[in-house]
C-alpha cells in the first residue's frame, strides 16, 4: 500500500505510524519520570485543594499501584492501536489528533506549573520530549494521513 506524503524535512519521522509510536513512547518516559519523582505526592494534595475550592471538579485522588496500573494499561492500549495508525485507518486520524493535543496540554502543564510555582514539578524532565512528540504527531497527522 503506498500513501502520500508531503515533502518534509522530517524525513521518516513524518510518517503518522511511526510518529503515533514515538508519542507512546515518550508517554512511558513520562510516566517513569513522573513515577521517579513521586507525582502522586504533588498531584494529590493539588486536586484536593482545588476540589475544596471546586467540589464539581471531577479529579480523581490516586493510589500508587492503581495509578501505575491505570497508565501501564492505557500505554499498552495505544501501543497496541499502532497497526492502524501505519496503516492509516480513518477512525484513528481523529484519535492521533487528540492524543498529541492531549500530550501537548500535559508537557505544557507541567513546564507552566514549574515556571508558575518555582519548583520543579515531578514529569517536568521528560516534558520537552514529550511536547515534541506529540506536535511531531500532530504534524505527521494533520498532513500525511491520506491514503493515495
């Protein structure tokens, strides 16, 4: 199957399938750097906080083991859809968008949240990998998913 592409100066990069994959695995980095660095210590005093202030927010409050669970089991999921990013399926177009804008407002986040509270916020480290990621997906998507 061929499928066309336009010109790019990211070479083989910008090919969806491949950039979909590059996203979940810089996800997983982020997910061990966030595990690394304790994020539930900060994350969970932070939506308990804000549900005092906002009691419809509906933030969930993590344990350890379910957390880590939660987000092995959502990496396998979307490692496990790559096939049909590859291969272009027209359902995962959509789906490709709003992972990678998902993944940018998630980096975004926790470089805003380091810059807005002087420390830095666990997931920080890998947040320039993973907001690369997701606009290299975002990019591949927007432009290369058509099939010839």
């Amino acid at each position: 199957m061929e499928y066309t592409t336009t010109r790019s100066r990211l070479g083989p990069f910008a090919d969806p399938g491949i950039a979909w994959i590059i996203l979940c695995l810089a996800l997983a980095i982020h997910v061990g750097d966030e595990a690394a660095n304790d994020f539930l210590s900060f994350y969970n005093p932070a939506v308990s906080a804000l549900r005092d202030r906002l009691p419809w927010l509906p933030l969930p409050v993590f344990e350890t083991e379910a957390w880590l669970k939660g987000l092995a089991a959502a990496l396998l999921v979307l490692l496990t859809l790559s096939p049909f990013a590859i291969g272009r399926s027209s359902w995962m177009r959509p789906l490709a968008i709003v992972f990678s804008v998902f993944m940018i407002l998630n980096a975004l986040g926790h470089m805003v949240g380091t810059l807005w509270l002087g420390q830095i916020v666990p997931g920080t480290y890998s947040s320039p990998v993973l907001l690369a990621a997701a606009i290299l997906l975002l990019i591949a998507t927007t432009r290369n998913w058509k099939r010839a």
